[in-house]
C-alpha cells in the first residue's frame, strides 16, 4: 500500500517544471557577448610651452624654438576607468609623440600657417591637399589648414607566439593663437601688461607678430577603422565649430579664440559629451560574425566591421591597397615585399606620415601567410629615432624632416624606401654601388606575376573611379578611406597571396613533428626539392627549341638565394608552429588549390 502511495501533487508540479527549466537550459543557444570598445580614449594633445628662444630673432615663420608637447586633456581621464569595468587597455604611452612625430613648432604672423608653410617648415601634410577629401573638408569646417594623419602600434605580451594587438591613432591638427603675454615678441604683449583689449586688433588682423601654436584632437581604437574614425573627426569638428561660432560669451571662431587654454577646455567638454557613448556604450563588432551600425551627430550611420580571424588580414581603411600600389609602383612594392619576406631592417619615409602607416600596413597585410612579428613602429617619432641603430630587424616609418637627425652611415644597412620619390630610393649608382641595401630579390616568376597584377590593379581601379563620378551627385561622394574593399583590391590581394603561398610549395614534405607543438623542419631537404626553386628554361637562338625545351625548368640562383633567407626567419617558423590553428585556415585553403595545379 505505501509503495502505490499517490505523489503528493506539489512535487509532481515542481518535478515537471524542474525537468521543464533543464529542457529550456540545454536547448537555449549561447548569445555572443558584445563589448564595448569603438573608441578607446579621446585626447587633445598640444604645446606645454613655448620653449626656449633665445635663438630666435622674433620674425615672421618658424619659431625657432622646442616646445614641449603632451596630453593637455584626456578622456577618460585615466587608464583605471577601463580596466575597473573589464577593458583590459590603456592610452598609448607618450601619445604626444606620435601625434607630433615631426616634433612640436611653433608659427609666428598674423595668420596661421598654410600647406605650404607647414611644407616648408617639415611638418607632416598632404602633398597636394587641394586633391584630398578629408584635408579640405577639415580646413573648411575649421577655418584654418589642417592636417589629417594617422598610426598605429603594435604589441604583444611576454608569452611566446602570443598574439599581436593594434592601437590605431587618428588625429586632426591645426594651429590657434597662444594665450597673450607668453612672448614678449608678440604684438600684445604690451596689451597684457595694460590690461588694454585686443579683441578688435585679433579680428581686423593688425598682430604681425602674433604666436601661433599647435593643437590636435586624437582619438584611438584597436579596431582597423581609421576611415570611420576618420568621418567622427570630421562631424566632431563640424559641430564643435557651430557650437563655438554660436557662443553669445565670444564670438569669435575657433581660431581666433584669444585664450588658448579656455579653448582648450570647450575643446574638451564638447568632445567628452559627444564621444562619450562611443567609448563607453556602443560595441564593437564581432570579426566574421556581427557587424555593427552606429549613429554620431548628424548624417547617415556608421558601418563598422572586423575581419575574420581566419581569413586576410584586416586593412586600415578603404582604397588601401590602390592607393599604396600608386604610391610604390610595381618596383617599389616587389622591393618592399621582399624586404619584409626576409626580414630586413626597413625605413619608409613621407612628407606626409599617413601615407607611411597606410604603406606599412599593406606591405605587412600583403606577406601573408606570414605574420610581421619583429619591431613594428610605422610613425617613429623624433624623439625615438636611436631605434634605427638596432642591430635585430625592424619596420619603421618616419616624417622625411626627421632624416636629417639620422647618420648616413646608419642608413646604408638599412632598405629605405622615399614613398614621395620610390623611383629614386630603388637607382642604383654604378660607381657606388645601391644607395641602400637592397634585399634578396623575389623569384623572377613572383615578381613578374604581381607587377602584372599591379598594373591591372590601378587600371581596374581607374575604370571604378570614373564610373563612381559619373553615376553620383556632385558634392555626394564619401571619402575612399570610408569605403570598403573594392573588388579589383580584393582580387588583387588573393593574387599576392597565390604567389606568396606558392613560395613555400612542398614544405609537407620537409616537415616532421616531434609532437603537436613542435614541427622539425628539414631545411636542406626543402632547399634541394622545393618548386619554386626552378624556373622555366628559357629557349635560345642556339638550341632547338622543341617541346621538351619548352618544358624544361631549371634550378634558379635567385629563386635559391631567397629561399635560403626565407625558411631562417621568424615568421617561417612561426607559421609551421601555428599550422593546426584557426588563423591557417585560409592558407591550407590556398596551398589545395595551387597545389593539383602544379601536378
């Protein structure tokens, strides 16, 4: 009788609805976690002081002078705001640097300096700004020339094969008037001392010895969207512009504020309140998986995307890969594809430093399968350029005002490449010999292959370019940098990457594992047997020239000279070690398809 005891029908009800909740909790799929992380910081970087000049003669131009350049304001306004609610990262150290990579001058006249003051002068500007989208668009917004540049770090931690973190900076510069009485060769110097006003003289421009110094807005991300970036500068400087003409307290307009350090402050309040969800409250995408769309101030919204981890690299922004194709041309990207394949000590050099960290991004995007592990700094700033004397290899990038702090000796161990003269970086002098070093060459069919792949590039891109004008609006086109890949770029990339991949054919057969992790490569083996070590036989007037001519390969001396450098660097060996991972997916993918083509 107790054992056909009825179930008591409270637990019978919590029986059902405990096996219901267990039913729920197995079937209920795991959400992805969205973190926030569009922006990182927002500074406002600009002179701490006038310097010294007492080698200064007081005329108009360049102040003869070194001020001392820093974070005036920041937000947050400290790394602990992030890492107290889970964001393990903090603002670049020294980030004045790299805002100023050519160093902090200083402008005496009664106007700011213009594109080709700030030439002259060495600072760090579009070569022909009257052709570039964000640099006219931010000196109309200002109403004063500007310069648009951006960088990019890299870092990792003590842990070996540990993964590569990117910060990306993107800063907006100008010039405003320094506070009056900090120089006594400034017109109002006198008007400080007598209290006298000096608002009217600062409007009709009668000051012909008034100090102008710098200031810049910097925001940073570690997401590759310097072109979005790019468009949040922009409307930022829009409003903060509107806002600051609109004032009933000052009329005046953002440059020709008479208080540097009240501006400063407005600066500040204003970029705070607009940026503020951007660092805290909107997040980041999910790479592969969710995209993210954000609204900022006026127009239409952001799109903001991440690469795939186990695809090709992500790029900076859009036009990328033509825009440093036009820069290099076919000679100068084989010279630089090779440099980084093996590993050499490289220094690009600009007059204007975006297209540096632009360049150096696609050189280091376009290497793949292999990753660039070694120092990496694309804007090297004055104060660092001892780097150069490193005796392990490098990527660097500098302001070409900044060579001539460098020894020439230095240099000639060093592939230097002129991004604003490539055709000149590459001459050799038959007396003395190349000006710098030159790296091993790629393999003759390598090369060949991706100067063809160039020159389609560009023409492809020229037919996409006058299709765009001629089906938009004037006035209606977005800046490149915000767009995406275009489809010639991408094939473009797939092609490098076929070549590059094709280098190291046959390595299966070299390589055995003495366990999971640690692959034993047979270096001469691969150097004796590898495909790409032989190039096709060239038929001459001498020779019958018959099928079995035709078909014919031989083994080529420069195919082996690179090979030999190639399977000793680092990111050779890093690539076997990484071969069962996620991120080779891709290359695994590459060597299938080339691979039954060759047999």
């Amino acid at each position: 009788e107790k054992e056909n005891a009825a179930v008591p029908p409270t637990q019978e009800v919590e029986e059902k609805s405990k096996k219901k909740k267990e039913k729920e909790e197995v079937k209920k799929p795991e959400e992805p976690e969205l973190e926030p992380g569009v922006v990182d910081f927002v500074c406002i970087i600009g002179a701490k002081d006038i310097g010294d000049q007492r080698n200064d003669d007081g005329s108009k131009g360049w102040v003869q002078s070194a001020p001392e350049c820093c974070v005036l304001e920041r937000f947050p306004p400290n790394d602990e705001f992030h890492i107290n609610n889970g964001r393990m990262t903090g603002l670049i150290p020294q980030v004045e640097w790299f805002c100023f990579p050519e160093g902090c001058k200083l402008w005496r006249g009664p106007n700011a300096p213009t594109h080709d003051d700030l030439k002259a002068g060495g600072v760090s500007t579009m070569s022909h700004p009257s052709l570039d989208f964000s640099s006219s668009n931010f000196d109309t917004c200002l109403d004063t020339t500007s310069s648009f540049s951006w960088f990019v770090l890299s870092s990792n931690s003590d842990v070996y094969g540990s993964k590569l973190v990117k910060t990306y900076g993107t800063i907006v510069r100008f010039y405003v008037p320094a506070p009056k009485g900090v120089d006594p060769r400034q017109d109002d110097f006198a008007q400080m001392l007598t209290g006298g006003g000096g608002e009217d003289d600062a409007k009709s421009g009668s000051y012909q010895k008034r100090l102008w110094v710098p200031i810049g807005i910097c925001l940073t991300t570690t997401l590759p969207i310097v072109g979005v970036i790019e468009e949040i500068l922009l409307r930022t400087c829009n409003a903060m512009q509107a806002q600051l003409a609109s004032d009933e307290s000052s009329n005046l307009a953002l440059t020709t504020s008479g208080d540097s350090a009240s501006l400063t402050s407005k600066i500040y309040g204003l970029l705070q309140k607009d940026l503020f969800h951007l660092i805290v409250n909107f997040s980041m995408p999910i790479p592969g998986v969710v995209h993210c769309s954000i609204p900022f101030l006026e127009g239409e919204r952001l799109h903001i995307t991440a690469a795939p981890p186990n695809g090709l690299p992500p790029l900076p922004h859009g036009s990328a890969i033509a825009s440093a194709c036009r820069l290099l041309g076919a000679e100068g990207l084989t010279l630089l594809l090779a440099a980084a394949l093996t590993e050499c000590r490289i220094l690009i050099h600009s007059v204007n430093v975006a297209n540096v960290a632009m360049v150096a991004e696609v050189i280091t995007a376009l290497i793949f399968p292999f990753a660039w592990q070694l120092p990496y700094i694309p804007v090297l700033p004055k104060d660092m350029l001892e780097i150069l004397d490193a005796p392990l290899p490098f990527f660097v990038g500098a302001a070409t005002a900044n060579l001539k702090f460098v020894d020439q000796s230095v240099l000639s161990e060093i592939v230097v490449v002129d991004l604003d003269d490539v055709a000149g970086s590459t001459e050799y002098d038959g007396r003395r010999g190349a000006r710098t070093k030159i790296p091993p060459a790629l393999p003759a069919s390598v090369s060949t292959s991706i100067s063809k792949a160039l020159f389609r590039l560009l023409r492809e891109d020229d037919e996409l370019e006058e299709l765009m004008k001629t089906s938009m609006f004037p006035g209606c086109r977005r800046s490149r940098r915000l767009e995406n890949e275009s489809m010639p770029e991408r094939k473009f990339r797939i092609h490098v990457a076929i070549q590059i991949c094709s280098l190291v054919r046959g390595y299966q057969d070299c390589l055995f594992f003495v366990s999971a992790s640690q692959p034993v490569f047979n270096r001469d083996r691969f150097l004796r047997q590898a495909p790409a070590l032989f190039e096709d036989k060239r038929p001459t007037a001498l020779i019958d020239i018959n099928y079995t001519d035709r078909m014919a390969k031989i083994l080529s001396p420069r195919s082996k000279r690179f090979l030999s450098v190639l399977v000793n660097t680092q990111h050779f060996h890093q690539l076997l070690e990484r071969l069962s991972e996620e991120e080779t997916s891709f290359f695994h993918e590459v060597m299938d398809t080339i691979e039954p083509e060759e047999d």
